[in-house]
C-alpha cells in the first residue's frame, strides 16, 4: 500500500531564505508526482507535475525533483515571500486509474 | 481559462438528513475524482469516475453514492449524515489519456454536519 510521508510538518523561516520540502513515498512504481499549495479552507492549486520518467520540473521559483528509486521528492522554493505561505503537498499516482495518495503536507510561514 | 466547479460552497445539514454535491469538470476532462479533507487532514480519495464508469473506489462509506452523467458532470450523494461526515470535499478532474495527466481541483464544497 503507498504511503506518502512529507517533513517538516511545518516550517518558519525569513523572508529571501531559499527553502527546501521534502517528499518520501514507499511504492518506488509512480506514475507520476504532484505538488500542490493550499491557503487555510480554500481548495489546492497544482504547483508542479513530474512524470516518473522525469528528474526535475521548473515553475518560476519552484523547482520540484523526483529520484523515483530511493521514492523521494523535494520542491525547491527560491527565494521566499511572505505570499507563499500556505500549506504544501505532495501526491502520487500510483496506479492506473488516477488517483492520488498524499502527504499530509508541509505547513510554510514565511516572515516579513 | 476554465477551471473545476463545485457547487454547492458551504453546506449545513442536520445529522441523518441528505446532502447532494455537484461537480463540473473542465470541459474535455474524461475523469472525476472525489476526495474528502477533514479537519486538519490530508485529502483522502473516495471514488473516482472515467467516461462516465466508475473507475476506482476508495474509502467512501456505503451511506455515499455517487454516479457521472452524460454531460461529464458528478453527483456525490451523502445520506444519513453524521457529524463525522463534517469536511471539504474537491472534485477534481483530468484527462486519463493524456501525457501530462494534471489533476485540477475545484474549490471545494464545506459540509457541516450539526
């Protein structure tokens, strides 16, 4: 059964501070990797999707890297703002039919 | 560009009463999936639908029902609601065939259970 594990579970640091979060998944056979934000009661935006064929994938100031065979995943945040708190998570694909296993997420506060 | 649509946004119930969640899906999307989050939680797959078939189920209590229409749209129905049922329910939607494989969520329907 994939189990999809994220660390630190929360995380405070200053503004400008380049920041990484971490993903772990048992089931080294994905499909594919998702990150998603979530602001406080509101639905969750896809960030960045790495097939498993894929090492890395780039959006602006993420970076999210996949190594399938250790079953790890990091999203690089460059260069923090205040605006990109919010609580991060990451999901798996693990099977054929779609849907997604996830983390229970990384909740980032980014001070002024 | 369009996105998922829930509706309703909020929903208050009284325990053992009916409740019904609707979803849009990106237009061209074959696939709908229904997650419920609880308080704190992680998102947790209840059951998902791929040309208008049930696809895949997960842990969706069987007081819960849901079916995909003609017009690709989904219905989640909940009936004798406890207050355990209390929680943000997304839809989301993706098109299985393709490459890319993105699944994009609605903004969710909060259920309160009184």
């Amino acid at each position: 059964k994939q189990e999809v594990t994220q660390i630190p579970a929360a995380l405070s640091v200053p503004e400008g501070e380049n920041l990484v979060l971490n993903c772990s998944f048992t089931d080294s056979a994905i499909y594919n990797l998702q990150w998603f934000r979530q602001d406080p009661g509101k639905g969750l935006t896809s960030l960045l999707l790495i097939q498993s064929s894929q090492r890395e994938q780039t959006s602006g100031r993420l970076n999210a890297s996949l190594d399938k065979s250790s079953g790890r995943s990091t999203l690089y945040i460059a260069a923090s703002q205040p605006g990109d708190s919010a609580t991060y998570l990451c999901a798996v694909r693990s099977g054929n039919t779609g849907k997604l296993i996830f983390g229970q997420g990384t909740t980032l506060q980014v001070k002024p | 560009a369009a996105g998922v649509i829930q509706s309703p946004r909020h929903l208050i119930k009284e325990k053992r009463e009916t409740a019904t969640l609707k979803c849009y899906p990106i237009p061209r999307h074959d696939t709908v999936y229904w997650y419920q989050q609880g308080p704190g939680q992680d998102p947790q797959f209840l059951i998902s639908f791929y040309e208008k078939m049930q696809s895949d189920k997960g842990s969706i209590p069987d007081r819960f029902s849901a079916q995909q229409f003609s017009d690709y749209h989904s219905e989640l129905n909940m009936s004798s609601l406890e207050l355990g049922d209390s929680a943000l329910y997304f839809c989301a939607s993706s098109s299985l065939g393709r490459e890319t494989d993105t699944q994009y969520f609605g903004p969710g329907t909060r259920l309160t259970v009184l």
